[in-house]
C-alpha cells in the first residue's frame, strides 16, 4: 500500500493521544476567577451576618478578658466560631444567645464550611452529574453517524450531512487528538478521544449502534483498519471512507467499505473540469454543497411513477439504483421505473429557515420545474 506524505500531521496528532475518553457537548461555564469571587463574597457576606447576630445579642455573650463584648469582640467571636476553632474565650451565656447559636449561628457556619469546601464538591458534583449525562447519551444513542477524523474531509462530511436535517445530538466524532475532539464538543457533537482502529474506542462511540459511519483518516493505511473493524463490529451499517491515493481504494471495498472517495483524484478531475469550462465546475461545487442551489437526492420511486420511463418523472434523474446496479438515466436496462428502484435526481435545494423565528424548520427539497 502507498503511504501518503503527511506523517508529521499524523505525528501531531499521537501527541495529543489519549484514549478511551467519551467528551459531551458542555454548557458555557464561568470562569474560575469568577467564580473563586462569588465564592469569596458569598463567605464574606455570611461571616458579616453572623458579626451582626452576635452584635445586636452582645449582652447575652460573656468575655473572659473585661466581661464585654463589643463590635471587634463580636467580629473575633463570629471569625473563630465559623472556622469552627473555637477558643471559649468569649461564649454565650443567655438563653438568648445559645438559642440564636443552636438556630442560626450554627446553619450559618455550616453554609460557611460549605463554601469553603465548594471546590471539592464541586469537582465531586460535576463528575455525578457528568456520568450520568453520559449514562443517559449512551442509552439514547440509536442510528446515529459516526465520523472517524475531524479534519478538513470529516468537517465538510458532517455539514453536508447536517445540511439534509441530521441533528447535532445524531453525531459522534472519533478522533486521537484532544484538542480536535474539544472543536467537536464546541460545535454540538459527541466526541470520542482515542485511536479508531481500537475497537473499544469504536465501542465507546456506540458504533455498534450506528447507520452510518465516515472514515477521514489522515492516512490510508490508518482507513484500512478502521473500515475493518467498524465492519466486524457493524455488519448492517452504511461506511464511506476516504483515500488519498487511488490505488488504494479497492483495498478500502475488501475491507467492506460502501463507498471509497479518492480525495486527490475528486479533487483533481474537479480542477481539470473548471480549467476546461468554469461554469461547469461551478455548477459539480454547487452540487457536492448540501443545502445550497441545486441538490443531488437519493429518493425511492413513488406509486405514481412506477410504470414511468425516467423522463416522465417531474425530476431531473441522472441515475437509477435497481437493487445493485447503478443505471445511468438514458440506459436501456432502465426500460419503465419499478417500486422498488431508487432515483438519484437533481432537486432545488431546500429553502433555509427564516432567521429569527427561533426553530429550525425542516422543509422538503422542491423538484425541479
């Protein structure tokens, strides 16, 4: 098998290994100076509570040095008691006092030490509540796509599958470098820390589960593998899987990849059809760009059609699927449409949600006229 020359990429990014790590998309948190500061303020403003309780009741304190008890006096008293030393210089002796002790000093030192051990609970919390958002995503997650490599082809891979309605919660992305997989997060999806070739990283992406799955590895050899893993873990699943070169496609079909998209040569016959006629390229880039002037749509042939040749249909179909045979629109083997065939047409695209109506508004691609 070739090897592509970009190793230093691949290199980068087993720097950033780690694997076997499951990241949700996060919620904007506050930053920790902030919220060090509501902490702060939050301690101050109960110590300064208690200072008053113990003023205002300062003829039912007793201290030990002159017998009263004045506002440092009832500062010093609060700061010990709410620290929980409690040196017994100063303590209460009306019933008054240890009454406002027992039911409001007392709540007030345990809200104090709260705040104080915040961080820790905190840390305690978050981790509850993050396993059980994970327990939750895990026990959810059914058909979803998952994409191996969050590179410049994943990141394309996932728009245009988003563009035909795929929700952000539907998409898992595995990837070995942290900081691509904390991208991912930032953008809606699930991610996956960990080398895809692994089946237990393919395992903790649920892929198992999966409808369909893309392979954008940065190397061929790595797509190779991951193709044959994620198919001895998923028979039933839809896998499409890029190669850089060309002569190791067929390798990627024997692994039991669906398709194989050779990105140098796409792109190249791409750039040799813009040289030849601009217009023409323009027309192939509006077409591979999902959800923008025209679409092609993979749809299966109506009632009404059926019995129809294709140029009887209101859309402009450049290919029929029949079980596994590919036909082009002007083949003979095409004859009349059947209910089982599927049509691969060019459709307009479907019309975008208004801005500021605050839902997204899934509108069905509009046939040609």
């Amino acid at each position: 098998m070739k090897q592509p020359g970009h190793d230093a990429i691949a290199r980068q990014a087993d720097e950033h290994l780690v694997t076997h790590r499951v990241k949700l998309p996060r919620r904007v948190v506050e930053r920790p100076l902030v919220q060090v500061g509501k902490r702060l303020l939050m301690a101050l403003f109960v110590l300064a509570l208690t200072v008053v309780i113990v003023w205002l009741d300062r003829d039912g304190y007793h201290d030990n040095a002159n017998g009263k008890v004045d506002f440092l006096d009832s500062a010093y008293y609060a700061t010990v008691t709410l620290s929980t030393t409690g040196y017994g210089d100063i303590v209460p002796h009306s019933d008054t006092a240890r009454l406002a002790n027992i039911f409001l000093i007392t709540p007030l030192r345990v809200l104090f030490l709260i705040i104080l051990v915040g961080t820790t609970l905190e840390v305690l919390t978050e981790r509850t509540r993050e396993e059980w958002r994970l327990n939750r995503w895990r026990s959810n997650l059914r058909d979803h796509t998952v994409v191996v490599g969050f590179g410049t082809k994943g990141r394309s891979a996932v728009q245009t599958v988003r563009a035909t309605g795929l929700k952000p919660e539907q998409i898992v992305v595995v990837d070995p470098s942290s900081k691509v997989v904390d991208a991912a997060t930032a953008e809606g999806y699930a991610g996956v820390v960990g080398d895809a070739t692994r089946s237990d990283v393919l395992l903790r992406a649920e892929l198992q589960r999966a409808r369909q799955i893309i392979i954008a590895t940065q190397r061929d050899d790595t797509a190779v593998l991951v193709t044959l893993t994620a198919r001895q873990l998923n028979r039933g699943a839809k896998i499409v899987a890029a190669v850089r070169e060309e002569e190791n496609a067929p390798l990627l079909r024997q692994s039991g990849a669906d398709a194989v998209i050779t990105s140098a040569s796409a792109a190249g016959r791409l750039l040799g059809l813009s040289v030849l006629s601009p217009s023409a390229g323009l027309v192939m880039e509006d077409l591979i760009q999902q959800g923008s002037g025209l679409d092609l749509v993979e749809r299966p042939v109506i009632k009404a059609e059926v019995g129809k040749g294709v140029r009887e249909t209101k859309d402009l179909v450049v290919s029929v699927l029949r079980g596994h045979r590919l036909l082009a629109y002007d083949d003979p083997a095409v004859g009349t449409l059947q209910l089982t065939d599927r049509l691969i047409t060019i459709v307009r695209a479907a019309p975008k949600p208004e801005a500021g109506t605050g839902e997204v508004r899934r509108a069905a691609a509009r046939p040609l006229d």
